[in-house]
C-alpha cells in the first residue's frame, strides 16, 4: 500500500475534526471508508477478502445515508458550537497521535507507515469524540476509530476473517442506528443537539 | 459433536430464535410467548451448566466453542437472571406507556431487544475466539443501550447516550489491542485468535504487554472498572429495572470473563505477575472510587450501582490474586452477587410504585409502611453488603485469604479495609432503607410486588445454598479447574 493512500486517510480525518458542517464530516467519513474499500477490493486475493470489501462498502453507504438523513431532519437554528477552536482541536489531536505513536510499539502489521496512520486515526476519532459538543460528531469519532481499525485488519500479514470483519461492520451499523434513534429523541427532548445540554445524572 | 457442544448451540440458538419470533408474532401474543420461551431458555442454560460441573476437568476446547467451568457458571447465572427479567417485565411495563418507540410498537420492541440481549449474553462465555467475543460484546451495547433508554424520558436518553458513545469508544481501543495480538500469532489473522492460540503469540512480549492493556483498558469500559466507569451508574439507575438486573449481574461479570480468558492466555507471553497486578490495579481502584459513594444518600438504583461497581471491583481482585482460594471466592461472589443484586434491582418497580420519588431521592423507612417491601430490599442491601451468613461474607474472606496467600499483602489489607467501609456505608443504607423515618406515602396497590415476594423467597434459598457451597468449595475439583481455565 502507497504511503500517499495512508496519509490521505490520516488527512480526511484531520479534516473531519475540523470542520464545523455536519453534513462535510459525513461526506469525509464516507470518502475515507470508500477509499478504504478501493484498497480491500485492490489487496483482495480471494472471494471472502472481495465479500469483506463489499460488507465495508455496504456500511460505508448505509451511515452516510443514516447520518445525512439525521441531518436533514435535526436542523438547528443555530449551529452547536466546540468547545474548542478549530486550530486548537487540530493541535490537540496531532499532539494525542504523536504521542500514541511514541508510546505503542510496532503492532506488526505490514508497514510502519500503515500502522502511524491506524494509531493516527484512532487519535482522531477519539479526539472528535471528546472535543465537539454536536452529538453527531461524538458518533462520527466512534466511526473514525472503526475506519482505522479496519485499515489495520486490511494490514495484518494473515488478513483478518472474513467472519470477523463482517460482524465488526454489521456490528457498527447495529450501533449507528442505535444511535440515531437516540439522536432525534434527544433532539426532540431537548430542543438541540448539543451534548452540554446532557449533564442532568451527576453524583 | 458431543451432548455439550450441542446443548451449548442449543443455549444460544433458543433465545436468538424467539427473539426473531417475538418481532413478528401478532402484537397480543408477544408477552405471553416472551414468558413462554424464557423457562425453556434458563432450562437449557442450567442444564449446560450443570453438566460442565460434572465434569470439571473436562472442558470443550474448539475454534469457536468453549464449554468450561468459569463459562458454564456464568451460563446458568445469566440463564437464571434472565428469566427472572423476562418474568418480572409485565409489572414494569404496566406502570408507564412511555418509551423510544410507539405505544403500539413498545412491548415487541422491548421484548426483543431483551431476548437479543439475553441470546448475546448466554454466547459470550461459551465463545472460543477473543476475535468472536469482542464481536458479541460489541452487539451487546447496541440491544442493551435501546433498553437503557427504553422510558425515553430525558434522564434515560442522556444515559444510553453516555453508555453508548463510551462503550463504544472504549470497546475500539480494545479491538486495536486484539489487532496487535493477531498480528503475532503465527496461526494469523483476526480468526486465528482462539483462546488457546493467544498463548503462542510470537510479536515480543513488550507488544504482548502493550496490546494486553489496550485491551483490558477497552473491556474496562464495557465492565464498568474505576475509572472507566461513568456510564455505570447513570445507565443501572435510568434503565428499566429487569434490565438494570441483567446488566449489572449478567453483562459486567460476562465482559470480565472475556478479561479471564485474555489474562490467562497471555499469562506466559507477558508474564503471569504482570498480568495479574493489572487486573488488582483495576481492582482496587474500583473498590476504592466506589466505597465513598456507598456512605451517601442516594436514589436506591443508584445505590446499587455503586456497589456493582466494588463488587466487580472484588472479583477483578480475586482473579488477580489468581489462587485457587481467591478463584473459589470469585465463582461465589459472581453467582451471589448476581442473585442478591438482581433482586435488589427487581425491587426498584414496586418501590416507585410505592414511592414516586425513589427515582431521584433516597428512600427511607419503607419497612414502615411496605413491610414486604422492605423485607426484599433488606436481604438485598444485607446480602450486597456481606453480613452473615451472606455468601458474599464468605466470598470476600476466601478473596482476601487468596491475596495473602498469593504475597500480595498490601493489596489484600487494602481490599480488607475497604471492603469494611464499604459493610459500613451499606449497613447504614439498610438501616434507613428499612427502619428509618417513614414520609406520609400512599397505601394504593404496589405494582409488582407479589412476584417480587416471590423471588424474593427463591433468592434466599439460593443465598443460603451459595453459602455452604462457598463453605465446601475450596480444595474441590470445581476449583482446581477454575484454577487451569481452559489448558
């Protein structure tokens, strides 16, 4: 796998924590997994690895057409604003990747690049998760994470199960429309989609 | 395929099956067929146990299917609690139209989010692939968050949310993990990660370490530990309470059986002191964020959370000190805790029936005016907080003994005194839940409360079993082979 590839995923998922637009981070989530889709069909050698492609594509158009239904019918008067600037949240996750590079050590898979971008990736849907207040974009970084774990299963020298990756999507697609049940129903309840607005159960 | 193997697809496919039935059952049928189906599903799950218990020494070891005796035990405590939930759900459906879905469609929706809860929960133990069990686990949040937020109300939205998002979250960091470790397993791949194949991982034992903790840092969310623990307390108190039972006696101890198999597998690739000092870590920290809380006035579900919290504080504990006194505790403290929690929980649909406020205040006084009432949440409370003859009494002194006789006498001291606070805080929980100062309350009728009564029999019966069992169970075959695990 090119190292262009690589850092153009690590990129989409930079841009998806920095852009203010709900509707722009699922087109970018989106192209990510499709991009990673190109690269399973590329790397397939069997039947079960172009079936595993397809499980991944199939997820990749379902939640872009879960989320952006959602949006179309969650529109707020005013956009929910981050806690944190967008440069800011850029900074704060380029610094988690670095150091999550730092400190894990070569997880094994094919290349050193590959797994920079995978422990990259991670730090970024981790970092969405925690700094943006939309609801949205709390699910997004679940799904950016997912994305980097599966360029990691595309990565491994033995390949993953064929089982295995189709469960890991139909899994994520359980949980989205899990999730978007939750979203309009608290969309409904509290009038926003802001996660600041769900502090009531503190101890 | 032997009679195990078998009777264990039996234990998965039954649930999985009505659950597909009860969504597309005609509307009127779906509550009776939910009861109809949940005795021959704990049936089946005692009966594998039962079996695996015969045979202690003996255990199913395939690809994809294990049947041993830590899974079994877990099998028939998830096949009693759930039965338990499925039999105590109508009262809980008959006090409130409200929920996430139409009138029309709510009593189908929860029925078959819980029996897809229940089905996922009986196949985690039984699983023999770290690949096939993060996958389960993983189904487990997407039924169980819809029935965290099931009433639909806002408090109950904003904790299926937090249990979702960091669940979710947390359960990718442990797939990052089980990725590392397939990435060194000569046998390759996500698939080749069978419990047995764990343990011939070849990538260095300093990646062995680092993908061993992301992965318990990631099922440590999904178990509740301190201090990965705050969907816990929001998500058991704002659940419908049939499912706070499951998820406190069932999912917490089931996701923790997952961190077992991983730490006895990687035991030799990481080494076996290590791996056990993490899981006291984790052990102790959740014992020590949980025992303030006990001594604080809270909303009875919310009580009880927080001892779910130390209690799976204790049994990480007992599997860190890992000797076979300390493994013999926890098989008792997982079995008692289940029971005396799930009543405890089960208690909480009379209770607001009885008393509105419950929900978000301490409650004080209930033996006074619902002496029934306040008898099940007394042997609740009395059992949760180890006073004797509790078999969580015994338990805690085999886990303690367990710590020093592993040489951890510092951890086992600081578990001893924080157990003892922890007895404390509880003890005057029970006190003013029972006998305290009574408000004014209604003398309507109590939803629920006759089939709470009697489980709440049953659950003594079985309190008092546990305890001389804890009593006869150290220097057994049972725990010799919680000892070997699946080797």
């Amino acid at each position: 796998m090119s190292g262009a590839i690589i850092w153009t995923l690590v990129a989409l998922g930079l841009a998806v924590l920095v852009v203010r637009r709900r509707s722009l981070a699922v087109a970018l989530v989106t192209a990510q997994a499709l991009v990673l889709v190109g690269l399973a069909l590329d790397e397939a050698e069997s039947s079960g690895d172009v079936l595993a492609a397809g499980a991944l594509a199939v997820r990749a158009v379902v939640l872009a057409g879960l989320f952006l239904l959602l949006v179309s019918r969650t529109r707020s008067v005013r956009p929910v604003r981050a806690r944190v600037a967008p440069l800011a949240r850029a900074g704060i996750a380029v610094a988690f990747a670095l150091a999550l590079t730092w400190l894990v050590p070569a997880i094994g898979l094919a290349s050193r690049e590959a797994e920079r971008g995978v422990l990259a990736l991670i730090a970024f849907g981790i970092a969405t998760a925690a700094l943006r207040r939309a609801t949205l974009f709390q699910i997004i970084g679940i799904v950016l994470v997912e994305n980097a774990l599966a360029l990691a299963a595309l990565q491994l020298p033995g390949g993953a199960a064929v089982a295995i990756e189709l469960g890991v999507a139909l899994d994520l697609m359980l949980v989205a429309v899990v999730a978007v049940v939750f979203y309009e129903r608290i969309f409904a309840e509290f009038g926003t989609a802001d996660s600041a607005a769900l502090r009531a159960l503190r101890d | 395929m032997t009679s195990r193997e078998a009777l264990a697809v039996a234990v998965i496919a039954l649930p999985a099956l009505a659950m597909m039935l009860l969504l597309l059952a005609p509307t009127g049928s779906v509550p009776r067929l939910a009861r109809l189906a949940a005795v021959p599903t704990a049936v089946l799950a005692l009966a594998l146990t039962v079996l695996a218990l015969r045979a202690p020494g003996q255990p199913v070891v395939g690809e994809w299917l294990v049947v041993d005796v830590a899974g079994a035990l877990l099998v028939g405590v998830i096949g009693i609690v759930g039965l338990a939930s499925v039999l105590v759900s109508p009262a809980y459906l008959d006090t409130g139209t409200d929920s996430l879905v139409s009138r029309q469609r709510r009593q189908r929706t929860y029925y078959a989010s819980l029996y897809g809860f229940w089905a996922i929960l009986l196949a985690v133990p039984l699983v023999g692939n770290l690949g096939a069990a993060w996958l389960l686990v993983e189904a487990t949040t997407a039924a169980s968050a819809l029935l965290v937020g099931f009433s639909g109300h806002a408090r109950a939205l904003e904790a299926g949310w937090k249990y979702l998002v960091l669940t979710s979250l947390g359960l990718g960091v442990a797939l990052l993990g089980i990725v590392m470790l397939a990435a060194g397993v000569p046998s390759g791949g996500l698939g080749g990660l069978s419990w047995h194949a764990l343990s011939t991982y070849s990538g260095g034992s300093e990646t062995a370490l680092v993908a061993y903790l992301l992965l318990l840092a990631g099922l440590a969310a999904k178990i509740g530990w301190a201090p990965v623990h705050n969907w816990l307390p929001d998500a058991h108190s704002e659940a419908p309470p049939p499912v706070s039972a499951l998820l406190s006696a069932a999912l917490l101890p089931t996701v923790l059986l997952v961190a077992w198999r991983s730490q006895h597998a990687l035991a030799p690739v990481v080494g076996e002191q290590t791996t056990r000092t993490v899981l006291i870590v984790f052990g102790l920290t959740s014992l020590g964020v949980a025992v303030p809380f006990l001594w604080r006035s809270l909303p009875w579900k919310r009580l009880l959370a927080y001892s779910s919290l130390e209690h799976i504080g204790v049994i990480a504990l007992g599997i860190g000190f890992g000797t076979p006194l300390a493994l013999a505790g926890v098989a008792i403290h997982i079995a008692a805790h289940a029971v005396a929690k799930a009543l405890g929980f089960y208690a909480a649909t009379p209770l607001l029936s009885h008393d509105p406020r419950a929900g978000e205040h301490a409650v004080t006084g209930i033996g006074r005016t619902q002496p029934a009432l306040g008898a099940t949440m007394g042997i609740s409370l009395a059992a949760l907080s180890g006073l004797p003859p509790s078999p969580l009494f015994v338990s805690e002194v085999l886990i303690v003994t367990g710590g020093f006789q592993a040489g951890h006498p510092w951890a086992a001291s600081a578990t001893a005194l924080l157990l003892a606070l922890g007895f404390l805080g509880l003890a005057h929980a029970l006190i003013d839940t029972t006998a305290g100062d009574s408000p004014p309350r209604g003398r309507g009728a109590v939803a629920g409360l006759r089939g709470v009564t009697a489980l709440t029999c049953v659950s003594v019966v079985l309190l008092l079993g546990l305890a001389a069992a804890a009593v006869a169970l150290p220097g057994s075959d049972l725990a010799d082979a919680l000892v070997r695990g699946l080797s």
